[in-house]
C-alpha cells in the first residue's frame, strides 16, 4: 500500500487528530539512517521529475503546507523540496495580510501565486490560514468563515481542471514535541531569531486549531486536491512521507519530453 493510500484524508471523511500519533511511523519499519538514504534516492526521482515537468510544460504542481508552529515546514522545504530546481520553483511564503491585500478577496493573492504550467509551487502557509487563524482569533464572522470551505474547494478546482496537481500536507506534531522545538529556540543561539512570542498565544488555544484543522481536512480533502496528514514528530519520517508521496504523484503526472518539432537526426552542426 502507497503513502499516498496510507495517509491521504479520505474525500467526506473526519480524521480524528487526537488518534493519528505524531510519533508514528505509518508504512516504515526501518531506522533514520535507512529513512535519509531512501529521502536522497527520492530526490534525484524529484530532480529528474521537475525537468520533465519543465520541458513538457503541460502541467504545474501545486504542494500547500500546514502546521502549528515549530510543525517543521521550514526544515521539509530544506531538505525534501529543494530537491527541485530552483529556477522552475516557486515557494510563497503567506503571512499577515497587508492592507492592500485585506482590500481584495481571501484568494486575490494566492490565486496570483499559483504555479503556471511547467512550474512547481509551493505554499508555505497558505489560503487555509483564512479557515485557521482567521477563524480562531475571530478576524470575520462566522459567517464569512463558514464560507470560505466551498470558496477553496471550487478555486482549487478551478486550478485543476487548468492541469494543476494539487497536494496538501498538515504536519502533525504533539504538543511535547512543539514545546521541545520552542524551548530549542529560546536556548539555541542559531535558533533564537525564529522565537515569536505570538506563538505562545497560538499554543494556548492548541483544541480550538486541532478544530479547526479537523474541518479544513473534513471539507477540503478532494479527489482533485487531497489532503495527507503526515505524522511529524519525528523529522525524518516528515521528510520520508513528504517525499514518497511527491514521487507518487510525480509517477502518477508522468511528464514526457516534448516530441522535437523537427528531425533533429537530419541537422547538421557546422564546424
Ligand atoms: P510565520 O509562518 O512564522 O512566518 O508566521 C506567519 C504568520 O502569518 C502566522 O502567524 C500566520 O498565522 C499569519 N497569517 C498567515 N496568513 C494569514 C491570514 N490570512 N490572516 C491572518 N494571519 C495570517
Ligand atoms: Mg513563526
């Protein structure tokens, strides 16, 4: 069975947050040594996936990052995604909207972020923030929040009937585990700089994000735009998971090289 079977959000389904174990392991038995030595063999599958998804210029790939604070999206964009290069990848970073930004739709600036085709990009936060944050601190109404599920499933559609392959991970992480890491950064002169005390706030109300993450992976786990809840915990096992599905879904894209438009046997290089 695929990672992808194994920790894809079931379309229709609630996954129940509290009984998914961070610490798990889902689909390994093996060690960090032999989850590292299968990450790098899955990179140069990724490496060789983005060319083709380059040259082909057919498709895009969109991957849509989640997770509590200290959840490790950072650290899986380093060591997993930049397996691709660069220069046919994008990540957006979505923070605090700006006032031009608050002026427009909650899609305004990530529908001007999505991947064109032969492009890959990657949301490292994304519109779901406006289901998550918005909803917990209460920045709109009920009302306007409520929504906000179908707005997402139709623009995410929308982007897949235009060829994009979308995947969306939530980092799971324990909430001794976000401790651990924080306390990392308060001691860790090297980590020092990504201590926010806002992340405190953010940790107090641990349920209500669990709730409202439960219901982003209810409502916007689709066919076309699939939600996996990746056990987190243990970084090693992020990365391994992150990267087995992307090359599943790779595989699954299978990119061609592009047929040359004229008989490239009959050209002659001069001297
Ligand atoms: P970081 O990812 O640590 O750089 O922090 C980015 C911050 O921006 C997080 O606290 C997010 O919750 C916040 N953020 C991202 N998108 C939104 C949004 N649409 N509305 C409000 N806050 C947001
Ligand atoms: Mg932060």
């Amino acid at each position: 069975v695929s990672f992808s079977d194994l920790l894809r959000v079931t379309p229709g389904t609630r996954p129940d947050l509290a009984a998914i174990d961070p610490r798990g392991t889902p689909g390994f038995d093996g060690d960090k040594a032999a989850a590292q030595a299968r990450v790098d063999a899955l990179r140069d599958e990724l490496a060789d996936f983005q060319e083709r998804l380059w040259a082909e210029a057919g498709q895009s790939l969109l991957v849509v990052l989640q997770a509590l604070d200290g959840g490790g999206k950072d650290g899986l964009i380093r060591k997993v995604i930049s397996a691709f290069n660069p220069q046919g990848t994008r990540v957006n970073g979505f923070v605090v909207p700006t006032e031009e930004e608050l002026r427009h739709d909650f899609l305004w600036r990530v529908h001007a972020a999505a991947p064109g085709k032969g492009r890959i990009g990657v949301f490292n936060r994304s519109h779901y923030e406006d289901v998550l944050v918005v909803r917990v601190k209460q920045l709109v109404p009920e009302s306007v929040w409520q929504d906000r599920y179908r707005r997402i499933n139709d623009f995410e559609a929308l982007l897949a009937a235009n060829s994009t392959r979308i995947v969306k991970f939530y980092l799971h992480i324990s909430r001794e585990e976000q401790r651990e890491r924080f306390l990392k950064r308060l001691q860790d002169p090297k980590k020092g700089w990504k201590w926010d005390p806002a992340d405190l706030e953010t940790r107090a109300k641990w349920a209500d994000y669990q709730a409202a993450y439960m219901d982003a992976l209810e409502l916007c786990s689709t066919d076309s735009a699939p939600w996996f809840v990746i056990p987190a915990d243990h970084k090693w096992y992020r990365d391994l998971a992150v990267a087995e599905i992307l090359a599943e879904t790779a595989r699954a894209m299978d990119p061609q090289w592009p047929e040359p438009e004229e008989d490239l046997s009959a050209i002659v290089v001069p001297d």
